[in-house]
C-alpha cells in the first residue's frame, strides 16, 4: 500500500497526519507538496485566522504568533508562524506555488487545547509516514461525546466535503491524534456544527528573542540552521542530529571567546566524550533526539556549569529575530504571557505538539558586576581561608603523585638476571630480546624503593608570567591530613564569585607533607638570591625538604641552574611530566578558591562553580 492509499480520506481528499512543531514532519510536508500536484491544500485552522496567518508566513524567517482572544479577554489562543511548524511550511510553499488554501477548523470562542505525547519523530528517517502513524492507532484517545474537540473533528470533515465540489486534488494536515477521527466522521458524514461568532479578529504580534524557546517546537538555534541551509541551498535532511554537533560547537567558540586562552580546554576529544553522554541519556529518555535538558546535563557534567550555561544561551539563539516596539511585541511563557503592553494572561497554542515537562537543572550562573563591586569592598584582608572540598582533591592528587614518584625510584634500582626458577617481579622483555641468540628468558627483581617523599612540587606554566600570578603566599595546615602549601597564583581580589568567596589559579606550589612550620619562602632572606617565582619556588622545596628526593612535575625538564643547586643541598630533583595527566584534571586543580574566614564555608557551596 501506497501513502495515498493509507491517508486517501477520498479519490480527491488526501491526508498527511503530523506531529505539531517537528521538523521532521515540516521537511516531509515540503517534499509531498513539490513531490505531488494538488490544487488545494486544508489546514486544521479556523477561516478568521487565514488572513492573519499568510500574513506572518510571508514575514518568515522573522517568528509571529497569530493570537485571537477570548471573550472575557483574560485568555487567548494563537498559531505560532515559525519554519517548523508542518501546516506553516505547508502554507509557505502553497503561497509560493500560488496553490488554493483553506482553513477549515472550526470557529469557537474560547479554544480547548488537546495534544498527546507523541513518538520522536526523527524516526521518519526510516520509518515511512503511513507506518508511522498507523503504528499509533492503538494508542491515540477518540474525543469525548459532545465535547469542543469532538465538534470541531466534524466541523473539519463537512468542510473536506465542501472542498470537493470545488477541488479535484485535495491535500489536509490534521494532526496525527486526530485524523483517524477526522476520517471516520468524513466517511460517516457525521453531523457538525455551526461556526460561532463571538470572536474577536486574530492578531500579528512578533516574538521577543528571549521567549521564542516557548514558541518554536524545535531548538531555536536547530530551526535557524534549517533555514540557513534552506537559504544556501543545502541539504537540511540530516540537521536534527547535524544541528546538535553546530551546537556544540558553536558554544565552544562563544565560551572560548570569554575566557582566556590557556583556560580553553573543551577539546575535540572531550566533545566527543559528550556526544556518547548525550547519546545515552537520549536512549534513556526513550528518544532518537536530545531536548535541551538533555544537552544541558551532558555539558555540565563533561565541561562543568559555565559550559552548560553558554550552551543554554546559544541554543536559544535565534539571529533572524530582532526586537520589536512594546505594543507590537509579544512575550510567550509555558501556557502564558503578554500580548503588547498589556497583563499577563493564559495563552494556548492551537498547534500544539508534545506537552513539555519542567524539570530541575541547578546551574550556577556569573555574578551580577554591581555585587563584585560590593562584596570587593566588604572583604576583610586578614581572614583567608581554604575551601575543604578543593584541598580534599588535591591532597588526593599529591598521594597519587607520591606513589608514582615512589615506583620511579624503586624501578632505578631494579635489576635483572637470568631466568632460573622463579619469575620474581615479573619477565624483563628489553633484556631477553638483547639476548635472544642465547634463547635465554630475563626476569626483573624490584627491590623495595630507598628514601621517601616529603615535598612535591608543581610548576604549570614555563615560562610564567610574573605579572600575572603577582600573589604569593604560605598556608598552614589546619589538620594532620592537609600538607604545608606554598604558592604563587593569580590575584584572588581581581575575581569574586560570591560574598567572602573569591577564584584565583595557582601558576606553581609545593605541598610539604607530614606538615610543619615554616619560614614564608617569599619572605625568608636566605632566599633572596633567587628573584623570580619559579626560581625561589624550587630553592625553597629543595632547601625544606628533609629528604634526598624532591618531585618536580612540569612541562618541561628541570633547567640546568636548578640542578646544580639540587646538588649543591645535596638533594635529587626527581621529574615527572605533566603532560602525563589528563589536561582536564589538571585545570580543575589549578582553580581554588579562597573564603574570608572559616565561617563563609557554611554557605560556600551555593556560590562556588565546578570547572
């Protein structure tokens, strides 16, 4: 069976059963119509709104509703005239195509909204529309006796009758909850009922940019890619899951721009960590697409809060739209608003797709400047305090290091011998390949390492800009668990994010451990012969580590004026790359924040954001 055979109300009457705000369905609207010749094409929208609608469609891509109050005025109904919309891009190429339109919906003065959840309807990719919607009869609902929905079903299959006499080629888009309802009533010849005229005529009135999310039934940012690749000729089949990739990484480039460049550290391989998240989550759900929520949970937990927040922004984004004067300009919220300069009041869509669910994300967004300015002036520079959560994270990180540092010495002592009868710490494959002619096996004994580990030290950058990591400073432990940190980082003072709660960025530290007194390195004259931050950094760990051996993990090997002052304390600097951790890890380090006294840490959590 064909389409025609399955959705053919009649020889002439055709149906195409939508799912309202898809674009899937709007892509499958366009190709039947340049497909097929039809001369007439229904729309399940009352014949007051027809001028008003056509209107709007010929001022896309620019987003309209079409609203037509009630009575009583405190409620209205409206049609939203965007790309994605399927009866809207079925009017839009019937205008072009100067095909016939009707509005066949009947005419009620206060509109009762109905919709149904509805499958994804990216399955359209490879399902055929007559399987689709057919695939849904067992489960859509019949109107109830009497009621408006039931009224205007048969109000929509009288004026199917009526278009016959005037129309060999008839083509309806009702929507996929009612048409099997439509047809029945079309066969039956169903009684209807008369159009009432309490009416008030319908109203333009243009979107604003910050509300369209509430009006469009797909993500603004993915319904300007459709039209975008409309415009440039471009195949837009593939832009429900092509558009997620734009997105991200549109939010990329728009988070880059506001940070600095060695804090840009979304990579290509993290985006893909995110895609197989967002995938997941998606399948979850029990969808084929992501929404927004799903965009967003997977963005926070791959690149933290401030990444979430830009992807919200741009997926929001609409750059067709501009602003409008306030009297022609209309404010849409989930089933309310403001229709120029007037109240708030209910608001319901006549085309509506699949109920939207609210849901919690907790994302904590950049303080407003005015606040900085105030919690600047109200911050005590004699109380400095730590954040426990961030000392956990790096003491856990320094133990991790240890260990390493721990197995690099052990392996300098390790020897191998020839294989006898015991295996011992393992086979020596280097060894027995340079003896391969002797068919001998070579195993490796690791001796228990010599010396421990008191003081390791990290530098991030090299070279550093003194300039830029000014502050420097000495904590003291608070516990037998914390170790004795020393470092230089960002001014603390430049970047306040909360009341008492301040962000800087360490640019290098050493964490002495078991912890004790110190003199401030930054202060101690015996120092001074070392001037910058990196240099008197490294004098200091060798010159307080009561141990030979001092970790240094860097980007770089240790310079050669460190090395002789390592021999010279008799010390070893032992070094680990830092490109051996993951980049990502080492960011979130890097970031501290720092309260103006203990008590602040009762309510830091509210302020402080995940990086």
């Amino acid at each position: 069976m064909t389409a025609h055979d399955v959705f053919a109300f009649s020889p002439r009457v055709t149906a195409f059963p939508v799912v309202h705000g898809s674009g899937d369905y709007a892509q499958e609207v366009r190709r039947l119509l340049l497909e097929r010749s039809f001369g007439c094409l229904a729309v399940p929208l009352p014949p007051s709104f027809q001028r008003s609608v056509e209107a709007a469609v010929e001022k896309l891509p620019e987003i309209h509703i079409v609203s037509q109050s009630t009575p009583a005025g405190d409620a209205a109904s409206y049609v939203p005239v965007e790309p994605c919309q399927p009866v809207v891009a079925g009017l839009r190429v019937a205008v072009q195509e100067h095909m016939a339109r009707a509005f066949v919906d009947l005419e009620v003065p206060d509109y009762e909204p109905y919709s149904e959840i509805a499958p994804d309807a990216y399955a359209l990719k490879r399902v055929k529309p007559e399987r689709f919607a057919a695939a849904l009869l067992p489960f859509v609902g019949g109107p109830e006796p009497g009621s408006q929905r039931e009224a205007r079903i048969r109000r929509m299959a009288f004026e199917l009758h009526r278009l016959e006499l005037d129309h060999d080629s008839i083509l309806f888009l009702p929507s996929v909850q009612d048409w099997p309802w439509v047809r029945d009533a079309y066969r039956e010849r169903a009684s209807y009922r008369e159009h009432e005229r309490s009416w008030e005529a319908p109203r333009v009135w243009k979107v604003t940019p910050d509300t369209l999310y509430f009006v469009m039934g797909e993500l603004p940012f993915v319904t300007w890619l459709y039209e975008k690749w409309r415009s440039e000729l471009r195949s837009d089949e593939d832009v429900a899951v092509d558009g997620v990739k734009e997105l991200l990484l549109e939010t990329r480039e728009r988070w880059n721009e506001s940070r600095p460049r060695e804090q840009r550290w979304v990579t290509p391989q993290l985006l893909r960590v995110g895609l197989q998240y967002v995938r997941n989550l998606t399948l979850l759900d029990g969808r084929l697409t992501p929404d927004l929520y799903t965009l967003a949970v997977a963005a926070k937990q791959v690149a933290g809060d401030s990444f979430a927040i830009k992807l919200v922004e741009t997926a929001k984004r609409y750059p067709p739209q501009r602003e409008a004067g306030s009297l022609e300009a209309a404010r849409v919220g989930d089933g309310e608003g403001t229709l120029g300069d007037g109240a708030q009041i209910e608001l319901v869509s006549r085309l509506p797709g699949p109920p939207r669910v609210w849901r919690h994300l907790s994302l904590k967004p950049q303080p407003d400047p005015r606040k900085r300015k105030q919690w600047v002036q109200r911050w005590n520079p004699f109380r400095q305090c730590s954040w426990p959560p961030e000392d956990n994270r790096i003491e856990s990180f320094n133990a991790h290091v240890r260990e390493q540092a721990r197995a690099l010495l052990a392996e300098d002592l390790a020897r191998s011998e020839k294989f006898t009868s015991s295996l011992k710490d393992g086979l020596d494959i280097r060894e027995t390949l340079r003896n391969w002619h002797t068919h001998d096996l070579y195993v490796k004994e690791v001796p228990p390492s010599r010396g421990k580990v008191e003081v390791v030290m990290f530098l991030f950058e090299d070279p550093v800009d003194e300039e830029r990591y000014a502050w420097r400073a000495t904590w003291f432990a608070e516990h037998e668990e914390e170790s004795t940190l020393c470092f230089f980082a960002t001014p603390f003072r430049e970047q306040l994010v909360g009341p008492g709660i301040a962000l800087a960025k360490y640019g290098g530290l050493f964490l002495l451990y078991p912890p004790r007194l110190l003199l401030d390195p930054w202060t101690d004259p015996r120092l001074d012969f070392a001037r910058a931050a990196p240099d008197r950094l490294v004098a200091a760990a060798l010159m307080h580590s009561s141990e030979r051996n001092v970790v240094l993990v860097a980007p770089r090997p240790p310079r050669a004026r460190w090395k002789i002052l390592a021999r010279r304390l008799r010390r070893r600097l032992l070094y680990i790359p830092l490109g051996r951790f993951s980049g990502q890890m080492i960011e979130r380090l890097r970031h501290f924040h720092v309260l103006n006294g203990q008590e602040i840490r009762s309510y830091a959590a509210d302020f402080i954001r995940d990086f």
